[in-house]
C-alpha cells in the first residue's frame, strides 16, 4: 500500500503519540523510512493530540491542511483531524479482535488493501 501511494505521488508523513526516535528505529528496521517525508512525535511540540500538530505536518509537507488527509485508530486522532481542517480522516479498524468503534471520519479501513482502488 505504502508503495502505490508513493507511485501516486502522494506525500505521507507520520504523526504519532510515540516518540520520534523510536518511531525512526521501526520504520529503519522495517525499511520503511523512504516512504515518509516526516515523521513527527510526541517528543515535538505541539503534541498529538493538538490540532497545532497535523498543522504543523502539513507545514512541514508544505501543503494546506484542506489537501492533507490522516488514517487514524483512535477517536483523538479523528478529532484532531477535524479540528485541524484536515481534507479528509479515515478511521482505521483492524488488528484488534473486535473492530474499534470510531466515529467522526470520512470512512472506514478494517485491512490497508482497502486503499487497493489508489
């Protein structure tokens, strides 16, 4: 999924409750960091879950909020988004055993391969 987003073209970036260095450590592991222009932790401030962060991604990405979008797993994360101004918010519901019951984005993900139609 990671891959046909980048092929797209789409920028991603990281905004996260963990810290920014073990963030880095996982995505190196995994060979995952060329993916993302920024990873943005908790060790940064303003910190998740304050709207102040997925501005200050976008600013980073340098792209207006209105054209940035967020996946996330947790009510916060989808409040955040739309306080923020964030374009669009995807409730992501997999990997627990029961669905997390999320409400306030534009649509829900229970596996990545939903992303299959980009």
């Amino acid at each position: 999924m990671l891959q046909r987003l980048q092929e797209r073209g789409i920028t991603m970036a990281i905004l996260s409750s963990d810290v920014g260095s073990s963030l880095e450590a996982f995505l190196l592991e995994h060979q995952l960091m060329h993916f993302f222009k920024a990873i943005y932790g908790a060790d940064r401030n303003p910190a998740k879950p304050d709207p102040a962060a997925a501005i200050s991604v976008c600013e980073i990405l340098a792209v207006n909020p209105e054209a940035c979008g967020m996946v996330g797993d947790a009510e916060a994360d989808l409040s955040m988004a739309a306080a923020a101004g964030l374009g669009w918010s995807l409730a992501y519901q997999g990997g627990w055993d029961l669905p997390l019951q999320l409400s306030g984005s534009h649509g829900h993900l229970q596996h990545w391969d939903q992303f299959a139609p980009l």
